[in-house]
C-alpha cells in the first residue's frame, strides 16, 4: 500500500510541473509562443498564443515585448500598433466517473433493489471545468527617429527594458 501511495504521490508531482503556463518563446513545432509574418518592409503581423494556464495579461505582455524586440532586430527605434486583437477559446470539459473518470466496478445488494453492479454509489457525479486559451496579434508599422506623439506608439529599447524582468523564458534542458 505504501508503494502504491508513494507511487500515485510521484506522479501526481511530476505532472504538476510539466503543466506550467507558456514561456517566451517562438511557437515551433507548437501553437504555443510568437510568430511572426512579415507583410511589407517595415510592417509585421506579430501574434503570442499561449497554452490555458497563460493569462490574458501574460499573452498580451509577450505580444508587446516581441513587437518591440523584432523592431530592434529590424533596426528601428520605435513601432506602432496599427491593429491589435485578443482572442480567446473556452471550452468546458466534462467527465462522468462512469464513462471515463474514477470507475470503480463493484457489485452492491440494495434491500429494494438486490444486488446492482457497475454503479459506485460514492462517486457517481459529473464533474466539469471550464479551460480558456488567448492568443493576441497585432499588426505593427515600424520607424525611424523620433516615436509619433500618440498612445498607438512605442519606443522599442524602452518596452523592452520596462517589461523585460516579467519575461519567462523556457528552463534550459
């Protein structure tokens, strides 16, 4: 009994640490991190899809900061939001421990009924949750000198400096 405890409480951890939200990353080989398209020579269409334990604020966040790192990498000074949307998915997921959750498999004797089989009296429910995934995007118009006096622009070295210590990149394996 002990091994199994031990066992069931291994795995019940280990599962607990690959369930972790999107880290900043480039969504190769997954639907998970940033992309980007280039449309012309200075305008960009930049999106972060994050996985359902990544927050909307997060998503957001990783769409500003990589806006701002590929102006640099460009080698512009500042870019402009052009168009921005956040998306979101939600789905509800279900499960009911007879078809697919805690099964347990018993016959019981009711005094009324006699006995009755493939029913666990003590987890007989549905249980349900509710998941939501964001994906941001934006198209953004990058230039030189001085960033237009407006709320749509950004100077990329100064988001990139402002928002860089709340950047989580992958662990290095």
């Amino acid at each position: 009994m002990k091994r199994i405890l031990l066992s069931l409480a291994l795995v019940t951890s280990l599962s607990a640490c690959a369930a972790m939200p999107t880290p900043y990353q480039e969504a190769t080989g997954s639907r998970w991190g940033y992309e980007e398209n280039q449309i012309e020579r200075n305008r960009f269409r930049v999106s972060f899809g994050g996985n359902s334990l990544t927050d909307r604020e997060t998503v957001e966040l990783y769409l500003l900061y990589r806006s701002a790192e590929l102006t640099v990498e460009q080698g512009y000074d500042y870019f402009e939001l052009v168009e921005r949307a956040v998306d979101s998915e939600t789905r509800t997921l279900g499960r009911h421990p007879r078809y697919g959750g805690f099964s347990v498999r018993y016959a019981y004797f009711h005094p009324r009924w006699g006995w009755r089989g493939l029913h666990d009296p003590f987890w007989d429910d549905f249980h349900e949750r509710e998941i939501t995934r964001f994906e941001a995007s934006a198209e953004i118009v990058m230039g030189n000198g001085d960033k237009p006096d407006h709320s749509r622009a950004f100077d990329a070295r100064d988001v990139m400096a402002n928002l860089g210590d709340d950047i989580v990149r992958p662990e290095a394996e």
